[in-house]
C-alpha cells in the first residue's frame, strides 16, 4: 500500500511540476501602446505621444499615411535641430503603472542617425541605450535590464512594481555619422509593444515584414492624463511651457510629462495605460489551478480508498480466531 501510495503522489507531483514549467513558457505578457492609423487625429495622438519642444518649431509629432508599416500609417516625427540644436518623442503614459521589462517597435528615418531611447522611472532613474537607425525599416528590441543608467549611484528599477515613468526618443547635433548633422529630418515609428521576459536586446534592428499587429487595450471609457504624468517636483509643467532638466551624456534637455486637458475617445485612442504584466497568463493559470485541484482530488480519493481497503482486515480476525479454536479441539 505504502509503494502504491508513493507512486501516485510522486506522479502527482511530477505532473504538476512539467505543467507549471510549460504554463510559465507558453506566453510572454506583452501590452501593445499604440496602433498607429489614419483615423487617428493628431489631437488624440498627442495626448500621450508628444514632443518636448522646448522652444516651439524643435519636433512635430503627427499621423504619417504616406509612410505605412502595419496599417495605413504611422506616426511621424520631425526634427528641426537648428534651433536648440536637439529634439525628442517622448511617450507620457495616462497614469502610474508597470513599465514590464522591455519594449518593441518598428522605425525608419529618411538619414541615418543614432537615437537614444530613455527610460525615465519615478524621476530619479534614468536607464539609456542608443538604436541605429536609417532609411531601412527595422523592428528594435530594448530590455531595460541591458540598457546603462545615466548615474551608478540612481535607484535600482523593481519592474514588479507600479512606477511613474514615461519614455524619450531623442536626437542632438552628435547623433549623426561622420560628423555631417542632418539639422532637419524625420522619423517614424510603429508597432510599440511593451513586454516581459528575456527578449534580447537588439538596437541595429532586424528588418521584418509586417505583422498583425494585435488590438491595443484601451480604456472603456473616456480618459485623459492624470496627475501623476505631471512632473513630481511640485512643478506644474503646461504644454507650452515644459520642464526640462539637462541630459549629461547628450547635452540634450529632458522633459517632465505636462498635464493635458484633452479627453481620449475609446474609438480613435491609440495609447492605453500598461496593465500588470501577468495579466495575459490569466487563462493558463487557471488552467493550472484546475489542474492542481484535478490532481488533489484523485490523490486524496487514492488514499481513500486504500484506507478503506485497509480496515476491512480487523473485521475478518474473529473468523480467523474461531477456525483457529476448531483446529486445537479437533488436534486433541
């Protein structure tokens, strides 16, 4: 009984086990931030996607159709360098949230230059790595973990937690090759996912065909830019006048998110605010919990019935004891 019993609990187990490791594989928790399409309006699109201008005139950040990767467009972002001699993109989510461990998305620009990607969490994190981009289109991966922060001394990012972050493309007069600054110029990206894993980071790019880009989780109802994109310092940045602290290694200015007024439409929003990561695992996982109980189940109703067996030997010694007694009368 003991060896049977053993079997089925080490055969319980081991079944668990493969499951969880297959659950834990199957899906990357991913968050698609923006679908970039012409029945986008600039308004709603710069309500989260939008420029540190600095001084007006320094980057324009609008719906490109004449430019297409995934859908019918894609979002353009123009530089003009010559005025403070740097521009940005960045992308102010509506409120905290998971920043997840890295993020994907397709770009082109019509010169080659060098663009550094920042992540900025909680104002005092800043995590860089600077993406190889030309007049080829390609897909660019970034995880954080492998990006270098601007300072050793700043705070370590814990991705399990909610943060209040927000994301910078930027250029100056040195991010181009051989020392031949394109004062003007233009960029586009599409097809921004966040993700989390052990994606590797790619910042040449690779150049792939367009996919089907899954539908982007947006809010069910009408949202705008809450107070926490607003910069932490107690100083309440506007979209004319942003706040701007000076990058060391580029000598370009960073913005702090501005407050916007304008209300997001559920059917033209392109950006939504990141989820928790283990959102997407929600149907494995409760396909592991069923599991788990399936296979408690049988094992309890294995001990059971072993146990059952088990007490049915004192109720035949009676029997046993008699024949016993008939045996000795019979011998003497």
């Amino acid at each position: 009984m003991k060896k049977i019993l053993m079997f089925v609990l080490c055969a319980a187990l081991c079944l668990t086990t493969l499951f969880t490791l297959f659950a834990s594989a199957a899906t990357t928790p991913e968050l698609w931030l923006s679908d970039f399409k012409s029945s986008l309006s600039n308004d709603f699109l710069n309500i989260n996607w939008k420029a540190n201008e600095g001084q007006p005139g320094n980057a324009d950040i609008t719906i490109d159709k004449s430019v297409t990767y995934a859908t019918d467009a894609t979002l353009k972002w123009a530089w003009n360098l010559g005025l403070q001699g740097w521009s940005q993109l960045n992308y102010v989510p509506d409120n905290d949230g998971y920043i997840y461990t890295g993020v994907q998305f397709w770009a082109k620009s019509d010169t080659p230059v060098q663009v550094e990607v920042t992540l900025v969490v909680d104002w005092v994190t800043n995590l860089k790595c600077k993406i190889d981009v030309d007049t080829t289109g390609k897909v660019y991966t970034i995880n954080w973990r492998d990006s270098q922060k601007s300072k050793p001394a700043e705070p370590d990012v814990d991705f399990a937690k909610k943060h209040t972050w927000y994301m910078i493309m930027g250029c100056d007069l040195n991010s181009f090759y051989d020392n031949d600054p394109a004062v003007t110029g233009t960029m586009w990206v599409d097809q921004v996912r966040l993700f989390s894993g052990s994606e590797p980071t790619n910042l040449k790019g690779t150049v792939m065909n367009p996919i089907e880009q899954a539908k982007p989780v947006v809010s069910t109802t009408p949202s705008k830019p809450a107070d926490s994109s607003t910069p932490a310092q107690g100083n309440q940045g506007t979209q004319s006048t942003p706040d701007t602290t000076q990058n060391e290694s580029t000598g370009q200015e960073q913005s702090s998110p501005n407050e916007s007024g304008n209300e997001s439409d559920v059917s033209t929003a392109s950006t939504a605010t990141p989820a928790a990561p283990g959102n997407s695992n929600q149907p494995v996982i409760i396909l592991l919990i069923v599991f788990i109980v399936v296979v408690i189940v049988a094992a309890g109703a294995v001990i059971f019935l072993l146990l059952k067996k088990g007490t049915k030997s004192p109720a035949a010694m009676p029997d046993e004891i008699d024949t016993q007694d008939e045996n000795e009368d019979s011998n003497q």
